[in-house]
C-alpha cells in the first residue's frame, strides 16, 4: 500500500510515511523539508496561501541558517500557487548595505523623485534583510507601514518577509506584530542525515563547475558532518567550496 519507507544502506530502517504537500512544490528543495523544518515550511505555505492576501512573515535564526533562501522559496510558491503573477517583483533589501538610516529609509520608501523598493515591490515579494542591523527610527516607521497595509482584499502591497536574528530584541518587538513568524534551528540542531544530504548537495554543485567528479575519504565525511561551524549551513558551504578549490588547485 506504500504507507513504508526505507531507508538506503545498511542497516536498513523503515518508517511510516507521512502525508507531504512539498512534494511537488519549490520546498521539495530545501533539506529538511519533511524532517527539522517541517514546521517551518507548513508556516511559510500558510502565509502564501492565506485567504485574504498573503501574510508578513517574520523569519528568525542564527546567521547562515537559510533565513534567505526561505524567503525566496516563499515567493517561487506564491507564483505556483497562483496567489501572485509569474512575473510578480521580488526585491531584496539588504540593512548592512546601507550606512545611514536616513539613506535606508530613502532606498525602502523612495525620496519623491524616485520610488523606493517597497513600490517597486507591489503585487510582489520585499525581503528586507538584517533588522536588528537597523536603527530605531526605521523600524518605527516600517511597523507604521505594516500596520497600515493590507486591510483590503486584492492589496497590491507587497508580502513582506523581514529576516533578523532570533537573539535580538529587535524579533522579540516585531514578533508581537507581524502574524507569521518562522523559526530555522541552527545547524547543529539538525539531524545528521540532513547535513550529510546538505554535503552531498554542496559536493555536487562544485562537481558540476569543476565538471570532474569528487571522492572524499570517510575520515574527512566524518569531519564535515561533525565540526562546528560559525556560520551554520553558510560556514559548511564556503568551506567546501574552499577545499574544493585548493584540490583543484593542487
């Protein structure tokens, strides 16, 4: 009846099958879609797909932890789902990028001679990168906007999705007035299958630019699956890429 899985290699392990609406979806992508961050996505395919317009979202985590490629995702969904056009606008704003918060203010909301990237990102998606990098007058006047948008059916204002680390005041005041927020575990926390697939992933995308194959030892699979990294999933990414390199190099 399929209602079992196994598991691949020895020993062999079996499992009940839940039911998963990734399967066909852009989150089939994501490691741990139906395992550490299954809940995560269940959240992110409910802020898509609520009924009266897509909810703001507020996604959590340590640095490194796929804040963004969530995010992302988010959007490719709403384009399956038909909630917005395929062509609909994503933009990204990134806080560490702007020194001043006036200057930040200006490339969010525009400065009347030209428009900023929330009008630029109507009946689309406004990821805004780094919150607790932001000063006090900004977040007041974006909590302002938050509050002010979507009240009507069929808004064109964007879907907002602020990103910010999980340690900061800063998400604990935006968590009490955004409807969604999203929580991504740090690598560590995550089961070992899942970094191994996350390995295995990395190793062959540089397969694929490098177009060699790649052979590691057991010994260095060992490490990779057990070292700490200060970066999350980003650390373990720059660091294959990095010894991916120094191989071809040599």
């Amino acid at each position: 009846e399929k209602l079992v899985g196994k598991t691949n290699g020895r020993p062999v392990l079996y499992y009940a099958k839940r039911e998963d609406n990734t399967a066909d979806s852009c989150f089939s992508n994501l490691v741990g879609h139906g395992g550490s961050l299954r809940r995560a996505v269940q959240l992110a395919q409910a802020a898509v797909l609520y009924p009266q317009g897509r909810l703001n979202t507020l996604i959590i985590g340590q640095g490194g932890t796929g804040k963004k490629f969530l995010a992302m995702l988010m959007h490719r969904y709403a384009m399956e789902s038909g909630t917005i056009l395929p062509d609909a606008p994503y933009h990204l704003l990134d806080c560490a990028g702007c020194e001043q918060e006036d200057e930040l203010l200006t490339e969010l909301f525009g400065d009347g001679e030209r428009a900023g990237r929330y009008e630029e990102a109507r009946r689309g998606t406004l990821v805004i990168d780094g919150l607790h990098l932001t000063g006090s007058v900004f977040r007041s006047q974006l909590l302002e906007k938050l509050q002010a948008s979507g009240g009507e059916d069929e808004s064109p204002d964007p879907m907002i999705v602020i990103l910010c680390d999980g340690n900061h005041t800063v998400a604990r005041v935006f968590q009490q007035r955004l409807p969604v927020t999203i929580e991504l575990p740090a690598l560590s926390e995550r089961p070992l299958e899942e970094r191994k697939e996350l390995i295995q992933n990395f190793l062959t995308l540089e397969a694929a630019r490098a177009h060699r194959s790649i052979v590691i030892s057991a010994e260095l699979m060992r490490c990779l699956l057990l070292y700490d990294t200060d970066y999350n999933i980003a650390r373990l990414k720059y660091d294959i890429k990095l010894g991916c390199a120094n191989a071809y190099y040599c």
